[in-house]
C-alpha cells in the first residue's frame, strides 16, 4: 500500500521501518527532517510537509502527545485539510479519549476514515515488532488498516467500532502499570523497613505469582534504585494519569487509584523528579517510612 | 522424619498428603477428628491431642488465623509445653508478624525452634505439590526444615534468620493480589462504561502485558462476576490486609493502598458480602460509577 | 461612580442592588434580559449588550462559570473591546486561575486595570451585604475598585497584586468546605452506627469545638437530610473541586483530600444526584457502612 | 460528695481542683505521689493506693490510654475489686470502644455503676472549667454523676445508656480536629505556593467562614510553624485515629479521611516528629509541594 508516516520519533521510526520492511511504499515526515534519513536509506520517501505525506490511501501518526496530533491533523494544512476522500487515518500516539472523538468527527465530516490504534511496548519492542495493538474503528476501516498493523506489531486486538475504545485501553493499561510500580514500592518500603532482602523479594515475587513482564521490568528497576535515564519520564507517565482521570470524569468514573497515582507524580515533580523513569514514584512510600 | 501435622483444613490436608508421600513419618492431628481419617488410609498416624501430634523431630501447623495458632502453640497442653527440646515446630499458616515474634521468643526459650514457613497457592496447588514457599529462621533450623518443606511445594525461598520476615512477605503477597483486584475493578469499570467489551479487556490485558496467573485467575472472575462460592472469603482478605496494616504500623510505614483497600473490604462487608469471595471489592468500583 | 454590571442570577442580582443603594450610576446587563426589571425599578439602567454596559469606569462580572466570563469578558463584542482604557473590570465569579491569568494578560494589553474579587457567601448573604471579598489586584486598581467591594460585603481582605491569588484563595474555602462536608458525613456515619442519635451528635459538635457557620450550615443539612432543593448543586461543588485539582496540577501541589472529593462527587453524580446539594455527598460515607 | 480521683496529669489534676472547689470531699492518686501535693494543699486528701481513693460514692479516671486504664481498673487491686457495690466509676480517659464495653461488664458484674464521660479541651480549659462533657451511661448513674460533671465543664451532653458511645463521640471529636489540620495544611499549601502570604490565609479564613476556635488554633499553629513543644503530641493524635479506626472496623465503617490520617501520622513519626505537636502533619503537604 502507498502510505504515509507523521512522526519519527524512537516508536514512530521503529514501527515506520516495519512498514518499510513488509513492503509498503511509505512515504515518512517528521519536523526535525534528519530523522527521517535512516529510513529513506532503508527504502522510504521523505515528505517536505504534511500535506505531502497524504497522498496515499492511508497515514499514521506517532506523536508525542494531544497537542502534536491536534496540530498535524486538524491544522491548516494538516491531515484532515489533506487526506482524499476515503483514505485512512491510523492514529497510534497515546492520546486523549476527548481528541480521539474530535479526530472522528472531523474525518467523518471530511469523508476520511480514521482508526485509533495505540500500541503497547517499548522502542526495542516496536524494532523487534513485538507490540501489542489496540485497534478501534469502523470494520470497513479496520479491514483496510489490518495488513498494516499486522505488519508493525505481534497481535491486534479490536475493541469496538468508536475508536476512541482503543484510546481508553491504552490509558487504563498504562494506570494499570502506574498501579503496579506504586504497588511494588509500597510492598518494598514495608519488607525492607522489616529487614528482608529487597533483591530476594523481588526475584521471590517474580519468580512465584507476579511472573508477568511488567512485574520483572519495574521490580527490577526499583531493587536496583535505578530511575535514570529515564525508559519512560515522570511528566509522561503524569500526563497518562491525568488523561485517564480526564476521561473518567467525563465518563463519571471515580477511580480512587489513579486519584492516588496522580498525587504521586505530582509530588515526585514537585521534588525535582522530572527527568526521572515514572517508576520513580516507588521511592516515595520508601521516603515516607524514613528509610 | 518423624513429625506431626495440626490442622487439616483444605490447604492441610493436601501439603499433610504430600509428606505422607514422601515418606515421612506423620502424626496428624485436627480438631474435628474425622478429617484425619483420608489421611490414616493413606499411611498417616492420627492423633487425639495436640500433645500426641508433638513427638518427633518437627510439627507443623497450618491452621486458619492468629487464634487458632496462638491456642495450639501457647495454650496448656500446646505445642511449646509438649515439644521436646531441639525439636522444630514450622508454623506454614498465615498469621500476624507479632504473633510470629512471639512464637520465636517462646519457642527460644523452651529450648525449642522455630521456622515460619507460609505458603503461596491455593489448594489445588498444594495438592499438585506446586505452592510456593517462603521460609525464615536460623540457618541450622532451615536446613531442618528443607527436606519438609521440599517436600510440599515447587520452590523454597529463604527470606534471612528471622522467622516473621517471612510472615510479613506473605502478608506483603496478599497486600499486591488484592491491589491486582481493585486495580482490575477499577479499569473494567472505566472502559466498560467508555463501550468496551469486559472480556476482550480481560484477554487483552492477559495476553500482553499482564500475563502472570494472577492476572489471569482474578482478571476471569471479575470479567465473569463469579464470586461465590468463595475460593478466598472477604473477611479472610479482610483479616489479611489488617495485619498487614498491623505490621506497617509497627515498623512505621505508611500504606495508602493499603488503606484504600482496607476500606473497601469493610464497605463490602457491611453491604452484605461476607460469604463473596475477596475479588468482590472489584465491584465497588462498578458501584460508584453507577454500572 | 459609573459602573456596568453582568450577569443577574441569584449573586449578582443582589449585589447589583447594593451598588445602586450605596448611590452608584449602575448599568445592567444579562442575557436574560427580563432579570434587569427589579433593578431598573431601584434605579439602575439596562443595557441591551456588554459593549453599553463597558462605558464606565468599571465593570463588575458575576457569572456561572469560566465558559460565561470567558465570552463576555473575550469575545468579539466583549468587555476587553469595549471597556476604556485605564477603566476597571472586577471579576467576583468562581473561575479558574488559568482563565484569571488570561484576563489579567488580555486587560493589559488594552490598556485597561483587572481585579478579581470572588466573594463568600450564600444569595442571602450578599443580599444583606454580609459578604466576605477576597480580592486581588495592582495596588491602583484596588484603590479603584474599594468603595464598590465595601459596597457589596462586610469585609474585603486584599491578596495581593495577582489577580488569580483571590480566585486560588476562593477554590481554596470551597475546598474546605467541601471537607467538613465529607468529615462531618464520616464521623455521622460512624457514631450513627454506633448508635448515638445524629441530632444530638450534631448539637453537641456545633455547641462546642466546632461552633463555626458552616459546620453549623452543614452538620444541620446533613442531620435532616435535607439535600434538596439545592442550595449549591452537586456539578458546581465537583467543578469547583475540579479547578482547585487543576490549579494545584499546575503549581505541582499534591492535595489527597480534593482528589478525594473529587472521587465523591463523581460518584454521586454516577448515581443520579445530579440535582441535590453537593452536602449530599455526606450520604456516600454511610451508604458504604450499609446505612 | 465523698469521692476518689484516680491520674493527676496536665488534665486530671485540672479536674480534681475544680471538684474540690466545688466542695466535694475528694482522694486523690497519682503513680507519682508529689503530683497530689498541690491539690492536698487545696483540701483534698491523698491516697497510697488505688484501693484507698476507691472507698467513697464516686471514683474518676483521667489516664493516659488504654493501659494504664485497663491496669488501675482492672489489675489485681483495682477499681472493680475495691469500689463498694451500687458507687460509680466515671471514665473521663479517651479510651478504646472495646475496654469502654469491658469495663461496662466488668462494673456490672461487680454490682457498680459505670459512666463513660471523656472531656473535649485543653489543660486551661480545665482549670477554667470551661470543658465539654460528653457523658453516656444508664439514667440513674448519669444523673448521679451529674453535680460532678456540673463542676468540672461549662457544658454537659448525654449520649445515651451505652457508656461506650460517648468514648466513641470523643475518638470521632479528635478524628474531625484531625481532619480539619490536615484539610489547612492542603490549603495553606496551595496558597502558598501560588504566591499568597499564609498569614493574611489564615486571618481571612478565621474571620469569615471558619471562625470556629478550632480553625484558629490550628490556623495559627500551622502559619506560625510552631509545632514545638507539643501541646498533644503526634503519637497522641495517631493513637486516637488508631482507636478511631478500630472502631470503625468492628462496626464496618469504612472511613476514608482516617485512614488517610493514620498513614499522614504515620510518616510524621517515621520522619522523625515523634516529638512534635500532632498538628505538624500539615507540614507534610508543604514538603509534598516542594515547599
């Protein structure tokens, strides 16, 4: 398929090389334009504009928040202004339940399709393309975008037709593990402070009922107190939060959890931990125990 | 060896049968005789004290709650009046740290020892000699114990020289589940009400990132509102995150899941959830959002 | 002095009325226009649009919520394009910080004087002008706006030169009200089932310690479980909550207890309470001990 | 009346002077014997033993907590095995439900009455007489009691026949101080860090909506930093939201604001303010803030 790629940064030039690799005549833009000459050396085209990265029949977006995917889609001469008729709008940013209904109503109105489908995993999971994808869109739609996201990750999942779904999933998933590393942290304060081992309780832990990755990765972190460089910063694991509880309250949801998780981020900042992995939060209740 | 067991619940009878099988020699001992009975068919001796059940080189108890140890440890004709000197008493069942600290104490000054050994697993996984154990106290007296303790679970951990370290990491074990729950009650809530499928949420989230058996075995239950009958009773999480608050407190470490989930058992009980199993506080969350 | 004023509801009706009283040439507008009738009969004239009401030397604002102000303060024919240079606009409806310091930007640029003055008190209160005004403001433009607040409420408190400070200070006392709501919700639930009568409980509360008007207000709502008509509606109190949660994001303040309410008031809401006073989430508390 | 009275603290020997003012004939003791000297000065009588102050128509408590209570009442010498049958035990200590509904047994077996009447107020409200009286207990034994409470309150409440709920008004009394600390300590956080002077805070909140003396004690304690020496220590205030919650547990209340308290308490003291008036938890939102 002849399709375009807005944003390369280290998921969005990972996921666009696997799109490249699977065949497709991908057509790359990225602000900062050095980033994309890896991957015109790996076979794409780069675009001058984004208006030029819409010729095809459809176009991801990988960016880094709201405010970015607003800008590229619904600007002057953004995605919406340029797409034709018909084509396809695959949106993988983690963004906001609320944008991802605005995006809907505006492609719609534009006689465009649009699917969100925000990936679980990492940069080294997008390269080796073992992420998971949460798709959400019309059928029709989810047909078209199937060989493509097939392409980039392990398994699709297809959760409705509203695609802002798939939006939700991906923030309650990334509560989810903000839950967690709070949970691990408090857990750790408690044993340490009662003269175990932190490294044994880990492995005990992860060996036994908690044997999931993210247990493993975070449990990890957090035995061996190591917060920087940050995989995942603080300010962005804070913005997930928010746009979790931000839909929640739309949805009238209380969710006590994140009320907690978004104190927590909130303070970890406040202290001078914006450049720290959002796993930092873990230190907090190891802080308020005196140790 | 020759040992004794007290307390033949569903869980002690299974870990009881696998030290018959082993080959050890067991003394069984439970408050309602004809418990013994499947244990007798199966080469085990029975008992018709506690005293009778404290002859040889080891005892065990697996009994329900503090009480129940406390009045067969520390009771007239218990276990610290009856075992011979240098003998070990292993004490596999969920009690309080404090608890656990004076049985050390006791124990140390009749001249006997002491193992705190709990276990992880339900009694399936007692049955199938998968549980998981974790195990403190002084090095001479764990290597007693490995040969028993091998003998009723998958893998041991040793947790340092003091016996309630390995109490407070099984209390600590049972803090994490129950966050799972409420973690899990609180995101089906959230996508629920957004229009997604509870149990293409529960399979995506245990096909991916959360992957370990917790996940699954609980993630199930709530995405099938299934909680009766009761694998594990309410007040029995209740009671589990009590003293695991008990413990923080004493060593001064503030808890706020913890206490969020205090709060949450209390609610579901006194609405009339005593006999749920204690994944039911997943469906406060629900509650609240007016699902 | 020659003065607009926008917006008649309950509050700003009464407060009109005290600045034709107290002798000033008061020009009215609301969008309603019918609600101008009574004040116009006290000596007040109508204004047909904002711009007539901006021809003073001030104008007062007293709307229900950032949406309101925002237009009538930023729109096209609004108060900062049509109010004089070097006049006054005096702000005294609940609005975010976020949107003070937009006004106070906007006004500069024309050249005109801003003070935000948000005031404590119930419609019967500013009608008796007992008010309390926490105002904010350049040190000129207090001086300015000083005889109209005095002629409004009982006392003015001056925060300071940032306008948005007063309107922090405002989101702050809704705050605290909202937690003597929910402590007061608690501790009934508590000793109610403990079995002391709430009544008495409440006359013994507001007798002694705590003889303030608004744990007397409250504990005698809360008692008589008078929740409707609203005096407050539940949507208002969450929303104010919600700015008071959005100006601590910004300024990075953790406040547990206003993300505690703000799960409350969600919760109320989910469950169809939409129309009672927001003291009805006082009833969660014993709702949850089965009450 | 000819009465003992039993613990000479800050308060008790506040107390006892204004009951031998009062013209009752009045034994005192005290572990620590000097602290009787002044109030023998004043026309009481010292007693060697707890027996000794138990031989009148009236015997007070006014003890540190739970155990030195349950010690003098119920040890081998005690109240209930000294005082004559049909006389009365008035229990001003703030004591736990449970040992309240103890020594209501205890009393009652031993054929003598028994009155639950803790106290709200300071050491110079009691030498002052000016403290709140919240007594409960059968008719008979009240009404026999009421001349004493007369003369050591400015006001009494009763609470009903059950002596344990006026214990139970008294934890809920310091849970709501405790409640209203903390919710300043958020706010003042706020304000603060948004550019308000917290005195000027303080002093707008106190003459407005929070006039209450609570307010202002505590207003003035958290702006002026002054947490030192301790007017009711830290551990003091975590004890009572302990008994609080214990309460609460039995009667399944889930009460969120305490258990948020506990843990507040809880890294106070493991941050070392063991030492600290229990109003410093508010310094702990400020340090949330960066403050």
């Amino acid at each position: 398929m002849k399709i375009g790629f807005i944003g390369l940064g280290n998921m969005g030039a990972a996921i666009a090389g696997n799109l490249v690799k699977a065949g497709h005549d991908v057509t790359v833009y990225n602000r900062t334009a050095a980033k994309a000459e890896p991957l015109v050396a790996q076979g794409a085209h780069a675009a001058a504009t984004i208006k030029d990265a819409c010729r095809g029949e459809a176009v991801f977006t990988m960016l880094a928040d709201d405010h970015a995917v607003e800008e590229a889609a619904l600007g002057p001469e953004g995605i919406v202004a340029s797409l034709p008729k018909g084509a396809l709008h695959i949106s993988s940013s983690t963004i906001s339940v609320a944008l991802s209904e605005r995006l809907t109503a505006a492609h719609a109105k534009a006689g465009q399709r649009f699917v969100a489908a925000p990936v679980f995993g990492r940069p080294e999971a997008a390269a080796a393309k073992m992420l998971f994808v949460a798709a959400a869109g019309p059928a029709d739609a989810i047909k078209t975008a199937q060989p493509l996201l097939d392409a980039i990750g392990q398994k699709m999942f297809v959760l409705g037709e509203k695609p802002s779904s798939a939006n939700l999933v991906k923030l309650s998933g990334n509560f989810l593990i903000a839950v967690v590393i709070e949970s691990i942290g408090e857990a750790v304060a408690l044993v340490t402070k009662g003269g175990v081992d932190r490294h044994a309780y880990i492995d005990l832990l992860t060996s036994t009922l908690f044997s999931a990755p993210v247990y493993k990765v975070y449990g990890n972190l957090i035995a061996n107190e190591k917060f920087s460089p940050a995989g995942f910063a603080a300010p962005l694991g804070a913005k997930d939060i928010r746009l979790a509880l931000q839909a929640a309250e739309s949805l009238r949801v209380p969710l006590p959890l994140a009320s907690l998780l978004r104190d927590r981020f909130l303070r970890l900042m406040a202290e001078g931990g914006e450049n720290l992995d959002w796993s930092a939060i873990s230190t907090l209740a190891a802080r308020d125990a005196g140790l």
